[in-house]
C-alpha cells in the first residue's frame, strides 16, 4: 500500500506555486492538502481528468457488462436477484457519494440493459425491485445512504425509464 504525502494547508499555501509547476509538468503527478495526514483535496493537472465522453464511455460499458454477468453468470431473474456483483455496487455508492443524479442515471441504464436491450433477458422482466435488494449485498454503505439511494431511486428512475419498472 502507498503512503501518501498530505501537506497541511499551511505548507500547502506557501507553496502553492511551486506545487502548479510540479503538477503542470508531470500530469501523473498528484498533491494532497489535509489536515492530522488525512487527505482532503488534491491538485492534479487538468491534463489528467478524464474527457467527459470518454468517461460515459466508460460507465456505459460497464453498465452492460455488469448487466450480463448479472444474468449469464448469477442467473438474475424476476424475485431471484440475490448477486448484483461487487463491481457494480462500488461504483453506484461511489458515484451516489459524489453525483447522486448521475448515479440515479446509471442505475437506469442498468436496469434498461436488464429489462430491454439484453439478448437472453429473463420474463417476466426484473423489476426496480429486485435490483435495490440486490443492491444492499454489494455496497458497503450505511442504513441511511441505501434508504437514500432506494428512495431516490423509486421517485426517478421510472420517469427516466419512460414506465413503471416494477411492472
């Protein structure tokens, strides 16, 4: 495991300058600031973020991905939805601590793949449902963020979805 150098905000400030020119010329390079070693920002060259096309890009292959491993290899099915896979639950309670919009969006487009566009979809289709309960097996989050996340996710995802998905 890497130890990371935090600076404290004090350094931080005073060498700011000499931190941009760092960053600037090595866009790998990555700087934290924080308090008592713990990290709470990073500057990093803006060469290094990510395109957003290329980050939907992403997202939306592994949405598919995850959505067939999730029928092929765990049998996903209709009230039998036991294993949503790791993977796929990391990054939604990411994304949820992050962007929540954006991961109502992601958990759309997986249920979609589950329920429309998989070539061995299970009938009758998976629901909403199934998904979240699924979901709470996967994701370490708290009591409250799943409560959150399945709220959220009962109020917008049928209107992303164009009907009710736990039909």
């Amino acid at each position: 495991m890497q130890v990371l150098e935090v600076h404290p905000v004090s350094i931080f400030r005073t060498r700011l300058p000499e931190f941009v020119r760092a960053v600037a010329a090595n866009a790998a390079l990555r700087i934290y600031v924080g308090a008592y070693r713990k990290p709470d920002a990073v500057l990093m060259s803006s060469a290094a973020e990510m395109p957003r096309h290329i980050r939907d890009a992403l997202l939306s292959t592994f949405v598919v991905r995850e959505a067939d491993r999730a029928i092929t290899d765990f049998g996903a099915r209709r009230g039998h939805f036991a294993h949503i896979g790791d993977p796929f639950g990391k990054i939604l309670a990411w994304l949820w601590r992050t962007n929540p919009d954006e991961a109502m969006q992601y958990l759309t487009q997986y249920l979609m793949h589950l329920r429309d566009h998989h070539p061995n979809r299970p009938e009758p289709p998976i629901r909403l449902d199934d998904v979240l309960t699924a979901l709470r097996l996967a994701i370490d989050i708290t009591d409250d963020e799943y409560t959150a996340i399945c709220d959220q996710a009962r109020t917008e995802v049928p209107s992303r979805y164009g009907e009710d998905p736990n039909t």
